[in-house]
C-alpha cells in the first residue's frame, strides 16, 4: 500500500478516482487471498468484499489518504510557510 499512497496529501480526489482506489484495494485483496473452494459443489468462487474484509480488516483507502492530508496540513501550519 505505500506504493499506492505515495504523495497522496498533493492529490485532489475526486469521486471517480475514489471508485478507482476502492476497486484497486479490493483487487488487490483478492489477487492476495485468492479464490475461496465451496465444498458442497466443488467450485471455487470470487470472495466478496465482507469476507475480504473479514480476512484483512485494513482501514479503508479513502480514510487513510484523508488521514495523511489532514497531517500534512497540520505540519504546514505548524512551520508556518
């Protein structure tokens, strides 16, 4: 995840780039966890997002990028530019 954020405090979001990074969380979350097996039929099936996030309860993309900008204010007015 870093990757993702790096400088994220610089961007503007927008909603549809909100949309991108929540798809690309779970994306990734499902490329890590894989397929799950349904026993009774023997198919494997996509996991769905509870259950994704059952297994990893990271926060949430969105919040952590507000997070770091509501940080890096606070830093810019601490030094006062």
């Amino acid at each position: 995840m870093p990757v993702v954020l790096y400088e994220c405090e610089n961007w503007a979001l927008t909603l549809r780039k909100e949309l991108w990074l929540k798809v690309f969380q779970y994306k990734v979350r499902r490329r890590i966890f894989g397929p799950k097996r349904v026993e009774i039929k023997g198919v494997w099936r996509r996991l769905r997002k509870e259950e994704l996030n059952d297994l990893y309860p990271s926060p949430n993309i969105i919040r952590v990028i507000e997070t770091r900008k509501m940080r890096w204010t606070v830093d810019i007015a601490r030094i006062g530019v």
